[in-house]
C-alpha cells in the first residue's frame, strides 16, 4: 500500500492533494511540522479532526528540523503537540528512536495506536542499522529508515534486508536521493509495508503517486514478480519506464522495469544477481563497460562492442544491441529502394558507433563529423569511414543521401542549440536527429524548413525499446498500447 506524505501549509491544502491523489494510496502521513500556526488551537483542532474526514489510516509525524522536518521549537514543546493531536483517530504515531517518550508511547500502545519508529540519515547508513530495526521489532515498534543511498553498493544493503530482516513482518525502509528510487518502487521485494510518495519532492527522490501507482503499479509487486530496468549515469530522465511497464500490464506479464542510478557496473551485476534481474537496458556510459560481464552475444554487440540490453539467458548474461535494428527501422524501405548510400553522420560517441556500423553493414559510404577529430578518426579507422572535424561540416551541405545526427546537443534543456549551424540541406536528403527532447529539435526543424524527409529520435527510441520488450519477455509490444509518454 501506497502512503501520502501531506506537506502543506494548511489543511485544506493537504485534503486537496489527498483527495486527487485517493485512488493511487491506501495510507496517508499528515505531516504536522510543515502547517503553519501549529500552536494554535483552531490548527490543533483540524488536526485531531483529520483522520475522521479521509477515509484511509493516517500516521501523525511532527518530523524536526534535524530530521529533514520543519519542526523547530523545543522537544518538550513536539511532545506536548503531538499529545494533543493524537487524540484524533490516528492509527499511527511517528515517533523518532532517540525520542524516548516511554509514558506516552505506553499511552498509545494501550489505546490500540501503533508507534513507528523512525531513523533518518541524509547522508549515509548508519552502523548497525538492521540491528537496531530488529531491536525496535522486539520492543513492539514499526522499524522506519529513511537513509540516503550513495551508490549500488549502499542499494545491496538495503534490499539484502530482504533476507536478513525477513522476521520483521511491519517494517518501512526508504533510500533517499536517485540511486534510492529502485528502493521505493520495489518497497514490496524487501518485505515493507508501505512506501511514501507525493506530488512534491518532501524528501529526496520521492516519486508521485500517480507514478508509483500507474507507471510502475508498485503496490502489485509480489514474490513472482519479474525485475527488468535501465542502468546509467544519469539516468532519471529516462522514458524507458514508460515503454516497458505499460507493455508488460499491455500483455499481462507480471514484471516491473525500474530505473537504476548506477556507479559500479560491477556492483549492479551483484544487484542483479541478488534481486535475480531478468533483464536490463544500458544507457551513457555504461554501453562498453558492461560487455566483460557477459557470458555470450549478439554478432552487433561483438561487432560495435556496444550493448544497450542485456538479458537472462540459461543461467548466462546475454548482450544484445537494439539500438542498432531500432535505428534502421524507419529507414529500411529507403534502403530497399537503394535510396541511401552516402551518408553524414555528426558525432561519434557511443550512439555513432552503432549508427555508423549499421550504415556500413548496409553498403553505405560514410563520413563522420565530430567536435574532437581523434574521435572520429578512430571509428572511421575501424569501419573504413571517412572523417572530418566539426567545424568543417559547411564543406558537406547537400552532399549526402543521409544526415545522421547523433551528438546530444539541441537536448532539452537546451533546445535552442544547433551541433551543425553551419551545414546547410538540399531539400533532398533524409535527416535524422537521435535526440527525442524535444521531438522536433532544432536541428530538424531546419531540415523540414527545406523539405527534407525527417526521421525523429523518438521514432528509433521506440522501434528500440520494442525489440527489447521482445528480449525480456519473448512477446511482441502490444500493439494497443501506446507508450506512455
Ligand atoms: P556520448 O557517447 O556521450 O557521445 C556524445 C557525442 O556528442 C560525442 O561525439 C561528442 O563529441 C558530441 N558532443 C557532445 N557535446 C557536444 C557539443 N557541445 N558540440 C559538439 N559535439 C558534442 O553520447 P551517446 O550515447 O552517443 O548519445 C548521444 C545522444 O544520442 C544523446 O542525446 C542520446 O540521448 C541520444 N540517443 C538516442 C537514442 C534513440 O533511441 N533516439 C539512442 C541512443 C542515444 P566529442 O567526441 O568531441 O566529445
């Protein structure tokens, strides 16, 4: 079940947010120390009144300032507030473990309320972390951990909670910070009870509700459920969730794809291991690096020595690239017309690799243009391409059947930059811009100025994302969903 965390000013304003969001949550937290007035009665009123008007359980929480809260007065002034607002019908108080309020904690516990006790740490997990839930456990507590997660390595202690806190049957822990998302959505494989969620970022890395429930339908994860997910760094901008997780509702599979902040491509293999990852997407700059930890591949993967989706494949890791087909997709009748045999390729990071291969295993003769001229040099050498720098690219207007643009400048934010101002089209070449945000970037908002066919990021994105749709779960892409975008 999904909580809501209520951060407003006022009350009204938590009701509005709860209320839009009712359908995705089961839980609500009212997190007092963020209204406003707090002291005085009227506030204290609506409060003790707040868990009559929703209709879910609600958890009271006067979080401090130390804590990642707004509560700022002294601690014998939190207690006394929270004494009195817990008169409402709250089925939970938030109470923190050094707060050691022994008389009132023994007050709620008779009146059937249930104390969560809560460690925060912005910074990192703490020592002993598991010992001191299982010590909360014992005492009657709900263990919560709310802990900043500053890599992979920090993620494979907190999922192997799965297994060494297996005993504790309530228990909430959060990652905090991007590599603490997989965390929050797979809350269920660790054996947590809840997980918290809101339109505003109250803490860091917190996803909406909407999101958690719809995009990733977290609350439906169970023991069978199939992990897939994207590694890269960064990685939150991605749209992948939101091919995959539609198509797997779209076919009734029971799998959920994640995005995973990565830092150690070795320690994710660990990951995988341990949460047995069926599968995963590979983004910047994780392409190449992820090739020595698989045992087989694909003759593109060998061939580019670039791998965009690996899977699970007889007890093996198997890399495939889908880029490379995603690519060629749109383009293919030109190629069966014979209308592409030149072409301009701008870039050659990673994406280039594949593009420039693709483009030469199809009988194309290639140029490729790039900022750094080593760059480009070593990927013409390997597949016999010409080169040239960047800022040469005037020299190439209209002389190729295709310009491919593969660097990823004119990406949102910065929509407004151009990598090749200076090249200019004939009116008859395809142009084809990797970037997908925005849709129609700058650079091919030139190109359909004069005429040309244009082809768009987001079309190879897709043709991409739906051959490894086909990798991890052997079924096409629905062909009733559309990617939720
Ligand atoms: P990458 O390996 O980091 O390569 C970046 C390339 O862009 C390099 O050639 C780099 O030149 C060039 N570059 C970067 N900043 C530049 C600037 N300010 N001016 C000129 N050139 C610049 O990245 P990648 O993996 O190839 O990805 C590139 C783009 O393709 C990204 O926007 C990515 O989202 C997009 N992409 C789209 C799809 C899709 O399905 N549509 C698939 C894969 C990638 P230097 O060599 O000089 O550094």
């Amino acid at each position: 079940m999904l909580c809501l965390t209520l951060s407003h000013k006022t009350i009204d304003a938590d009701l509005k947010e709860f209320w839009n969001n009712r359908p995705y949550i089961g839980l609500a937290e009212l997190r007092i120390d963020c209204l406003d007035n707090l002291e005085s009665d009227e506030i204290k009123d609506k409060i003790i009144s707040f868990p009559s008007i929703v209709d879910v359980p609600v958890i009271l929480t006067c979080r401090r300032k130390s804590d990642g809260g707004q509560f700022t007065m002294s601690e014998k002034k939190r207690l006394s507030i929270i004494k009195k607002c817990s008169e409402g019908a709250f089925s939970y108080v938030d109470i923190e473990e050094d707060s050691h309020w022994n008389e009132f904690e023994k007050e709620l516990s008779n009146r059937g309320i249930e104390i969560i006790k809560s460690i925060h740490d912005f910074n990192g997990i703490p020592d002993n972390l598991f010992l001191k839930m299982n010590r909360m456990a014992t005492k009657g507590f709900i263990p919560k951990v709310a802990v900043k997660v500053n890599g992979v390595k920090d993620l494979i202690f907190l999922f192997s909670a799965q297994e060494k806190l297996k005993d504790i049957k309530k228990k909430i822990i959060i990652g905090m910070g991007d590599y603490g998302v997989p965390v929050r959505i797979l809350y269920k494989k660790i054996g947590c009870f809840t997980t918290f969620c809101s339109d505003n970022e109250v803490a860091p890395g917190m996803l909406s509700p909407r999101s958690l429930s719809e995009l990733y339908r977290a609350d439906r994860v169970n023991a069978q459920t199939h992990i897939f997910g994207i590694i890269g760094n960064p990685v939150m901008h991605t749209i992948s969730p939101n091919i995959h997780n539609p198509g797997f509702h779209g076919i009734r599979f029971n799998a959920i794809y994640v995005p995973f902040l990565v830092d150690s491509v070795r320690y994710f293999f660990r990951l995988a291991e341990m949460l047995q990852i069926h599968g995963f997407s590979v983004t910047i700059p994780f392409k190449r690096d992820v090739i020595p930890y698989l045992g087989r591949n694909t003759r593109e993967v060998t061939q580019i020595c670039s791998c965009n989706t690996v899977i699970r494949e007889r007890g093996m890791w198997k890399g495939i690239n889908t880029d490379y087909y995603g690519f060629l997709s749109p383009i293919i009748p030109e190629f069966d017309n014979d209308k592409i045999k030149t072409a301009l390729v701008i870039g050659a990071g990673g994406a280039a690799r594949s593009i420039v291969w693709a483009l030469r295993n199809h009988n194309c003769n290639v140029t490729i243009l790039n900022r750094t001229l080593e760059h480009a040099k070593s990927l013409a050498n390997e597949t016999m391409s010409n080169y040239d720098i960047l800022d040469n690219a005037y020299k190439y207007s209209g002389l190729s059947d295709i310009v491919v643009q593969t660097t990823s400048v004119g990406m949102e934010p910065n929509y407004l930059e151009d990598p090749v101002p200076s090249l200019n089209f004939s009116g008859k070449e395809i142009v084809y811009d990797l970037v997908y945000k925005p849709n129609l970037t700058k650079f091919l908002s030139r190109a359909n100025e004069k005429k040309c066919k244009i082809v768009y990021g987001i079309d190879m994105l897709i043709a991409q994302g739906k051959l490894q749709f086909e990798a991890f779960s052997g079924y096409h892409y629905p062909p009733n969903v559309n990617p939720n975008f």
